[in-house]
C-alpha cells in the first residue's frame, strides 16, 4: 500500500481511490465518455436535495410532490489492484452546484467536454473549475456533422488561460478518451508541480 | 432495497419513489456523530468479524447489506449507494454506525487541498497508458 494504512485490516488490498470529474452542458456526451473507458456500466447514484445541513420545509403541503433528486453517473477504472480511478459525470443543471463542491473536493482534475455548437454550455464549468483551481482541460467532443474548429478559436472563444490543454476527441472511443484522461493528470501534474513552487518560495 | 409492503392497489406508482422516506433506515438522522463527511470515493473496508454483523440485532437489513458487500470486496461509498440503490446521504449514516460498532473502517482518499503524491500521478498515467 502506498499510504501504509494497514491498520488492522490484513488481506484484502485497500485501493488508492482517485476521481476526476467529467462536466459540461447537458447532452455533449459526458456518461458517453464515462462509459467509453469505465470497467463497469456506468452507475448512478442519487442524492436527495434535503440532504443534511439544507434546511428545507419539505412536505407541509405538499404532499404529493416527490423529493427531488441529483443523479449523477459515474465509472470506475482499476490501474492496478491497489489504484482505483473514479469518473463522476456532473450533474448538469446549475441548480445543483452545490454537489459540485463536493464532487471536486479532492478531484485530481477535471475534463470539461464541450460541443463546439454549444461552447457557451460549457462556460459555467469552467469558470468553476478556474475559481477553485481545480486543474482542467477542454476536450472538444468531436460531433459527426459539426465543424471542426481549430484548438485557437476554441481557447479564444473561452477565453481559456494558456496553460488550460485543448483537445478534440469522440466520446465514444476508448483510445480517445484515454488520452483526454491521461492530459488532464498530466496537467494536474504540471500544476502541482508549479503550486508546490510557488507556496514553498 | 425494500419492497415495503407494496401491494396492488395503491395510490402511488413507481414514479413516486420508494414509500419508506429513505432517512427512515436512518432512524432520521442525516449525519453521524463525530464523523467527517465519507467521501464518495472513500473506500469501506470489511474488518475480519463483519460477518457477525448478520447477527447483530441493533442492525438494519440495510447494514448488513454494506457488511456482507464489503466484505466480498472493498467498497466505495458511491458504489455502495449505487449497488444497494440507496441515497448518498443514508449510505454515509449508516457506513458511520458500521464504522462505530468496529464492522468496517474507512480509508479516506487523498485529503483535499492536497494534491496526490507525484508517483501516484505517474502511476495513474502508466495505468491509463496500459488500458
């Protein structure tokens, strides 16, 4: 084991357990992605909005109205016996960033998946990620029938900082998605590296 | 999950979800005490007596639902929501009382804030770069 936490537990092999976060609009492919490369259909757990700390005055009145729910999907890749990755699809809607906050607390990264059709769905995401320095990248889900716009334009349209990696990929295609993976832990990299710098100077 | 009783002609569907409120299984509470909020990633870890949580009288079906699949393998938290389809919220509560009667402990992920170790990082990418 890498943080040597045997405690009391012997045989079973207690996995490093790693997330990155896969966000966007809604529809641009991001259980797509996650399924392209997760071992396991990808699954989905819910969250109820009354969770604990969110006072709400829920049922006088009302009844007949359900609980309302976040889902979100997400996929698991075993690296090795000991080092499990997640992949949490956000969930879409705005109104429900307050799970985000806890999706990304301690996510190694994150992909923001755009469409270059809708790059405007993607903009909330990213200025997310951009306010809490959570290191992420672009990667442009390369639509059959859209345009094919290059890196640049994307990067002016977002208004991205130079360092934030572009890609074009298809959601659909392992290789491709494994590639997006492996630039957003290479750029968590560089970005910790340059983190570290600057904190410990 | 439960099937709570459901016979034929109610005045529900299925479209009104499962009619036990989910924090019922908790006996209501929505946090546990003197726990930090369980990551989903965190990972449940069986420990070698799990398997007499079955006859632990003070435990829910639910509990020993989590025991038994902890203890065919180690379990993230969202898995466990996932596998037994409850909602995060319970899994944490009721993971917390499994933790509290010495069933299971809890290896949290890589704390926030903190970047994971470089060599993890490489590890990650080598893994990814094999798949």
């Amino acid at each position: 084991m890498i943080f040597g936490r045997s405690e009391r537990g012997k045989p079973p092999v207690e996995p490093v357990t790693l997330k990155i976060l896969v966000a966007g609009g809604f529809g641009v492919g991001k259980t797509t992605l996650v399924g392209a490369v997760s071992e396991i259909k990808p699954l989905r757990t819910e969250e109820y909005l009354t969770e604990a700390g969110r006072p709400v005055d829920d049922t006088t009145g009302v009844e007949g109205k359900h609980t309302t729910t976040v889902a979100m999907d997400f996929g698991r890749i075993t690296l090795r016996e000991d080092l499990v990755l997640y992949l949490f699809g956000t969930p879409g809607q705005e109104r429900f960033w307050f799970m985000w906050d806890e999706l990304s607390e301690g996510a190694l990264g994150a992909v923001v998946l755009a469409d270059t059709r809708r790059l405007e769905d993607c903009f909330a995401a990213v200025d997310y990620f951009e306010r809490r320095s959570i290191p992420f990248l672009i990667a442009v889900n390369c639509f059959e029938g859209s345009a094919r716009y290059p890196e640049e334009d994307v990067r002016g349209a977002l208004d991205l900082d130079d360092d934030v990696p572009v890609i074009l990929c298809d959601a659909r295609d392992r290789r491709s998605v494994r590639d997006v993976l492996v630039g957003v832990v290479q750029h968590a990299m560089d970005y910790g590296a340059e983190r570290r710098e600057t904190v410990t100077t | 999950m439960s099937t709570d009783g459901q016979g034929s002609s109610h005045w529900f569907d299925d479209e009104a979800g499962p009619v036990v409120r989910p924090y019922a299984m908790t006996r209501g509470r929505t946090t546990s005490a003197g726990q930090h909020r369980l990551d989903l990633i965190a990972v449940v870890v069986a420990e070698p007596h799990a398997d007499d949580a079955e006859e632990d009288p003070s435990l829910s079906p639910e509990h020993v639902d989590i025991a038994v699949l902890c203890r065919d393998a180690p379990q993230s938290v969202a898995e466990l929501a996932a596998e037994l389809n409850l909602p995060i919220g319970v899994v944490r509560v009721l993971v917390g009382d499994l933790v509290d009667a010495q069933f299971v402990h809890v290896n949290r992920p890589v704390p926030p804030a903190e970047l994971p170790d470089e060599s993890i990082l490489r590890d990650v990418i080598n893994g990814l770069r094999a798949l």
